[in-house]
C-alpha cells in the first residue's frame, strides 16, 4: 500500500462524509467542487473537505482509489458515492438526502 492510499484510506474513515476536492469548504478551486459543497451546506450535511491541490499524490492516489477519473469524489461511511454530477442528480431527485439519512448522517433540511 502506498503512503497516498493509506492516507486516502486514513481520511476517509476520519468523518462519516469526506469530499475530495479543488479547493476547500471555504474557498471551492472549481466549480464542480464548489458545486458539491453548496448541496452539502445546503442539506447541512457536517463533511470534511480534503484539498487534492495541496498534495499531488492525493490528488492522483484518489483516482486510482475509485477507479474514477473526476475531483470531486464523495463517500459517505466509506462508501465511494460518485462525483458532482451524480451527488448533483441525487440531490435534485431526493436520493441522495434519503441515502445519507439511511446511513445515519445528520440532515438539516428536509428532503425535497
């Protein structure tokens, strides 16, 4: 296991929701991060944040992880759930706030 995937794995079970992303929760780098943090803040879903930026080896190391090519990539327990436009769909049909409650992750807002 290389150090990249020990600490994807590290963070990953560090929150119930982890979003690997351009950027941080406060200053989004792009738009399909800024795009899965204003869905997140929205629901008021607690996540945190990890900035592929800042390390390359995360940034590349998560890719390989999922097997899925696009930043971001949420999960939730550990479950790899996709990038913006599938957490963007999700959210717009109800899924996706009925799959986080469904794992136990705090929701401030109603489904849809």
């Amino acid at each position: 296991m290389t150090d990249a995937h020990a600490a994807i794995e590290s963070e990953i079970k560090s929150q119930d929701v982890v979003v690997f992303m351009k950027g941080t929760p406060q200053m989004p780098q792009c738009g399909f991060s800024g795009q899965v943090v204003q869905i997140l803040n929205y629901l008021g879903v607690p996540y945190k944040g990890v900035n592929v930026l800042a390390d390359q080896g995360i940034r590349e190391g998560i890719k390989a992880y999922s097997n899925w090519p696009t930043i971001p990539q949420i999960y939730v327990k550990g479950e790899f759930v996709g990038g913006c436009d599938i957490t963007r769909e999700m959210f717009q049909s109800g899924e996706l706030q009925t799959f986080l409650a469904e794992k136990g992750v705090p929701l401030k807002t109603a489904a849809a």
